[in-house]
C-alpha cells in the first residue's frame, strides 16, 4: 500500500511542496520522556473478576487457550466495550486506526468511564489513523488513569502527510497490531481497527473481517508485547506531540458520546451492548470457546525504526511454526502482493500437488490501487502454476473509502479479514497481509491457532460462501483472464475486471509498470 500519493498533486504543486519539506527538515520530534509501566502482574490478574471466573475453565485446560471468533460486526463491537466495563485494573489497548466517527467516540468514552473506576488504561495508537483526534487523545491524556502514547507520530499535525516528506524513512513504517487486552486475562486480537465500517455502523454491509478474542497462556505473551511496544524508541507520550487542551475537553469527549447515544443511528450498537450476554458467558463459562495450543507472533517493535533482526520478524516466526504443508493452504488477504518470490514459493507448493485457493478484494472491491496493480501483475503466473484465485465482489455499490483511514486507507465496502488455514489443522488470525509492506515495512500481530475446527472453517468457505460472494478468476485456452460470477443459479463470464471502466483499468496498468512493488 502507498504510503502516499505524489500522483495526486498537481505537477506545478511538486516544488513548492518539496521546497516545504526541506524548511520543515529540521522539525524533529523531541527526546522521549516515558513513565516505565507494564502489563498487570499474574497474581493480580488472577484476583480479579475475569481472572476468577476463567479459572476453573482453564484449569480443566492447560497449556491451551480458550478462542472464540468474532465475525459478526455488532458482536464485536459490544465485545470490546464489555471487555472494558468487566476490567477492574487495567486496559491495555493498541490500534493502528481509531476514527473519531460513532463508534470510535464510545469506545474512546468506555475507556474514559473504565478510568474513572480507577481502571489504569493505556491507549497506543499508530499517529497515521488518528486523523482528527489530537483534541480528544490530549483531553483522555489528562485523566489521572490514561496514558496515551503514539507510534512514529508526525511533528507536523496538519497536513501529516509533511511528514512523509522531512522523514521518510521513519513515516513509512507504521504500526499495525490491534489487540484489546482487559485485566491481563482476557484479549481481543484480528483484523479490525476501530471505526464505523469495522463495525458495520454505515448503511450496507462493509468489511469482511474477523477478530478473536483469546483467554489462558497467550494473554500474557500478548501483554508482554504490548509492553516492548509501549517503550519502544517509535512510541510518544501524547503531551510531547499534541497541543495541549483544557481539562474541559474530557467532560467534552462524555457528552459527544452521551449524544451519539441518543442518536437513532447508534440505537443498534447501545443495544447490542445491553442484550449482549458476552460477560455473563465468559465469567460463568458459558461462552463457546474453542480450547487449542494458540502462539503468537509478532515483529519486534525495532521494526518501527528499521532496526530489527531477522528472527525479530513475524514472517521468521511463521515460516519456523507452519514448515511445510501437505495437503492444502487457504489464504484470505485485502491486500496480497505476492511478488516474485511469493509466486516461486506458491508454485513450489502447487508443484508438491498441494491444493493452494486464495481470496483478495476485486479491483471494484480495493481501497488501494496500487495494491491491486502489485497483485494483478503476477495473477497470470499465478493461475498458470495452478492456483485458484478468487476475488471479494464490492460488497455495497454506496460506500466511499473512509478519508480518516489515511494514506494506506480502509474501504468501506470490501474484504478486510486476514487469515489462512494449513492442512485443515491450523489457523492464523491477525493483522498480516501479504504484501511487502507487512512483511518488511509495518509491524504485524496475529495468532497461529492448532485448531482443526477453526482451520476446516477456513477451509469449507472456499467452497460455499467464498464463490458466492467473489468472481472466481481463470485463464482460457489463449492465455487471457477471464471472472466467473455466481448469481444464485446462474453464471456469468466477464472478459474484463468486472464493475471498472477502462481509465480504471488503464490506471492499474501504468502503476504496475512502476517500482514500487516494495512500497505496496
């Protein structure tokens, strides 16, 4: 994904804009001045409501983790404000986006009315998907109880995307982890950010995406991770970047939530949150939970400075857990750019007679172009080694991309969900994407779950839910790409991207010429 796109600056702008950037080069960000802190201890985790009502559960399981997926939208928002009403000592919670929209406010406010309890909260944010939210995270910032830090923040508040001028190399790597993390017993881990079409809030349906929530022995790896993040060299108190406000802007932040819950629009979710049964369930036991021997995995934070070692990376982690598969691997990516070595390691598979199925957003689908052009480059190669490719249709024809997201943005109407499945037996749910950019840019989060439930889920999509709500791409006897479209009964050939008119296509075309494929 392009960090940003000098593409849409007019050409007469160039200069002056660069003549800008060299005047702010010299607006650094200061010396970093953190309190020390860290995740709740075990024996205190243990003495709280959740660490007491998970007990006998997970004593009936050791060494394993309790996993229960949160597909539904709804669910997973009232999830996450139950998780911090249940916390009685502390909140840790870290985000790469956090829109300032219906949703991202009552959560925001949640952590607010979980401080005031006396719940100690630390709030992480990626700077690059907190676009107009420096008023609301320096007022969260004065609660005696909060303390919010930003990851690689930028200097120059307004426009950020400066920032990508004076220090490129430092503003192109961002933080993408998501993890939601109560009293050091229970953690909300997957794909969604924060924000409105995370959480199906806007008319139609928007991201196919999924978390997991996670209780027993991978907690604690996930609040130790959140503790490297927290005092790494890229993470900034908020007082040392933002402007500072008055202390009225908390009793503000309340009333802009007390008001959107009045608000029609938001009668879904308040109810979702008062008919859940979530806390209940997970305190008594009876939340379905799926017991399995869960990892984690995850970059090292020096990532965000471009100073980790190669066993510090999440794909060195992976590649030692997963070895090689057998039989068949099914993966799911918003955003999958193979490049050349990912086709050769693909192929070699498809080569060993393993059955390889992948699901990426249309072209109609994507929120980033130039992703897809990295990806439509190699589809040939692809198909021609054997593997099947599928590709998400636009899931509402009425949503526009979220500006807020940034400039690696967010669809509001298309896949979102990262995932793959191994041999039916194991399964990764997380924030990785397969594309550069995850892998040697941004740093990542995510589980590798020993579930042959979970993984054979995984699996059996690929073979009802999957072709009836994607084009299914091929190749004919000539060689050229053709997407099969299943309409109940009936289906239907398009000889071209489906839904896109030729300057889109043409525009794809040209960006996949260019070398940017290590940016994507």
């Amino acid at each position: 994904m392009l960090p940003i796109s000098l593409f849409s600056i007019p050409a007469a702008k160039w200069l002056p804009v660069i003549l800008l950037g060299a005047l702010l080069g010299g607006c650094s960000l200061p010396a970093q001045n953190m309190i020390a802190s860290s995740a709740l201890a075990p024996e205190a985790a243990q003495a709280t409501r959740l660490g007491q009502g998970l007990a006998p559960r997970l004593a009936v399981h050791p060494g394993k983790s309790g996993i229960h997926a949160l597909a539904d939208p709804h669910a997973a928002f009232a999830a996450r404000a139950l998780l911090a009403r249940a916390a009685e000592r502390t909140l840790d919670v870290q985000y790469y986006i956090w829109h300032g929209d219906m949703t991202g406010t009552l959560l925001l406010e949640e952590l607010h009315a979980a401080a005031d309890r006396g719940v100690r909260v630390r709030l992480l944010l990626d700077d690059n998907g907190t676009a107009g939210l420096d008023t609301e995270l320096a007022a969260l910032a004065l609660h005696p109880q909060i303390e919010v830090r930003l990851f690689n923040p930028f200097k120059v508040r307004n426009p950020k995307w400066l920032g990508y001028i004076t220090d490129f190399s430092r503003a192109n790597r961002r933080m993408h982890n998501k993890s939601f993390t109560a009293d050091n017993q229970a953690t909300i881990v997957g794909g969604r950010n924060v924000g409105d079409e995370y959480f199906g809030a806007t008319e139609g349906i928007l991201f196919a995406d999924l978390d997991v929530l996670a209780v027993g022995p991978v907690v604690a790896e996930v609040s130790t991770d959140f503790d490297r993040y927290w005092a790494s060299g890229s993470s900034y108190p908020v007082e040392q970047v933002l402007p500072a406000v008055s202390a009225r802007s908390l009793a503000q932040l309340s009333q802009r939530a007390a008001l959107i819950e009045q608000d029609a629009s938001a009668a879904d979710y308040v109810a979702a949150i008062a008919r859940s049964d979530f806390t209940r369930q997970l305190l008594s036991g009876d939340l379905p939970l799926e017991w399995a021997q869960t990892r984690m995995v995850t970059d090292d934070p020096a990532k965000g400075l471009g100073q980790a070692e190669a066993n510090g990376l999440l794909t060195y982690q992976l590649a030692q857990i997963l070895e090689q598969p057998n039989q068949a691997v099914v993966l799911v990516s918003p955003y999958f750019v193979p490049t050349a070595t990912g086709v050769a390691a693909f192929t070699a598979l498809a080569e060993r007679g393993i059955d390889v199925r992948i699901l990426t957003n249309s072209l109609d689908a994507t929120d980033v172009a130039a992703v897809h052009a990295g990806y439509a480059k190699r589809r040939r190669d692809l198909l021609q080694a054997g593997i099947q490719l599928y590709e998400m249709r636009r899931l509402s024809p009425h949503l526009e991309r979220n500006e807020s997201a940034g400039p690696f943005g967010s669809s509001g109407s298309s896949l979102h969900a990262k995932t793959f499945a191994v041999d039916g037996e194991r399964v990764f749910v997380g924030s990785f994407n397969f594309d550069p950019r995850s892998a040697n840019l941004n740093t990542e989060l995510g589980f590798v779950i020993d579930s042959p439930p979970l993984a054979r889920a995984v699996h059996a999509a690929f073979d009802s839910s999957i072709p009836a709500n994607a084009y299914q791409v091929r190749l004919d006897e000539s060689g050229q790409l053709y997407w099969l479209e299943q309409l109940g009964d009936r289906q239907v050939r398009h000889d071209r991207e489906p839904n896109t008119g030729l300057l889109k296509r043409s525009g794809i075309r040209f960006l996949s010429f260019l070398p940017i494929e290590w940016l994507l």
